[in-house]
C-alpha cells in the first residue's frame, strides 16, 4: 500500500477492507506454506497487522513524521495542534485539532483521518523521542488491539 493512500483506505466500507484481508491471508498462508492454520494465526505467527490495522500504523507513522519534521510541507500545513480555550492538566497531551467535516468521504482525507487516529493513541506513545521507537511501540500497541493479546506474548515484536 502506498504511505500517502492509507488516509483515503481509513474509514473505507467493510467490504472493501475484507476484501484485501482476504488478500493478506491468502499471501500469508502462501508464505508460511501451512494452510491448516486460521488466518488469524498466521498473521500473528508472522508478526503482520490485519489490513484494518496496518492502515492506523501507516497513517500514524506518517503523522508522526509531519509533526516532528515539517515535510512534506504540503502535509504539514494540513494538521494543526488542539487549542484549549483554558489551561487544563491535560492541556500537554499533544492532541491534534480535529476539523469539523459534514461529508463522510471528507472524513477520510487526511487531515481528518491523520487526527483522529493520532488522537487515538496513548500520550506516551505520541511522546516517543524517534521514529524507530515511535513504530516498534505503534505496532505492540496496535498489535494487542488487534489480536487482544497480554502484553508478554507481544515482548517479542
């Protein structure tokens, strides 16, 4: 998948995203040549996210490389951090402006998508010092979602 196409893969309807995990389970079963084993351990026997979920990591990592870089710039401009109109204690927690959009396509543009999944990270994890520790944290997070697993069986990514 193309980095800057995910923002538009975010909020598709569940019949396309079924259709491309479908794909993936197909390559993974090929890759690990055992197709007894359901989809779903075979992803997570590979460490790979389901289509769902890779899209929030490649929008959150692009969202992370806009904040802390500037670039592209034609990106940059388009998020902008939230401004409370009184100092609260939860006033550091780096959240992004949300725009305010009518139109459900319009939602899935970037700077809606980019937000919203930012948003929905935990704060330590936004406050992550560089990119590698930014993705390797990401995708523990994002991999317990999605496969509900305790956070010890998850050590290993």
């Amino acid at each position: 998948m193309c980095k800057y196409a995910n923002s538009v893969l975010h909020g598709s309807p569940s019949r396309c995203l079924t259709r491309l995990q479908r794909i993936q389970n197909s390559v993974a079963m090929i890759v690990l040549q055992q197709p007894s084993l359901s989809s779903r351990d075979t992803l997570q026997q590979l460490h790979w996210l389901p289509v769902k979920w890779q899209i929030q990591f490649k929008l959150a990592s692009l969202t992370y490389k806009v904040i802390r870089t500037g670039t592209p710039s034609y990106l940059s401009e388009r998020l902008h951090p939230y401004v409370l109109s009184r100092n609260l204690q939860s006033s550091s927690s780096a959240n992004l402006h949300i725009p305010h959009n009518n139109i459900h396509f319009g939602s899935r543009s970037f700077h809606i998508a980019a937000p919203t999944v930012w948003n929905s990270l935990p704060s330590t994890l936004r406050s992550s010092q560089t990119l590698h520790n930014f993705r390797k944290h990401l995708k523990i997070h994002l991999f317990q979602l999605a496969f509900n697993s305790p956070k010890r069986l998850v050590q290993r990514l």
